[in-house]
C-alpha cells in the first residue's frame, strides 16, 4: 500500500538486457509447464 501511495512499480522482466515481451513470457511458462507434465 505504501508503494503504491508514492507510485513505486515493480520493474519488467529482462534477459540480457533486453526488456522481455508478454509473449515472450507465455512462451516461457507454456514450455516449463510442458515440461513439469512430462515429469512423474
């Protein structure tokens, strides 16, 4: 609540400095959960 009174956010994700994408991230998490499925 504090943060938000004074306006903080939180910054986005990066990769090697480069800002990643919605996209990107979904790709990201679509491929892990791919993953975590195949595991028993």
């Amino acid at each position: 609540a504090l943060a938000r009174k004074h306006g903080f956010t939180l910054a986005g994700f990066r990769s090697f400095e480069r800002a990643l994408t919605p996209e990107e991230i979904a790709g990201i998490r679509e491929r892990a959960a791919r993953r975590l499925a195949g595991k028993t």
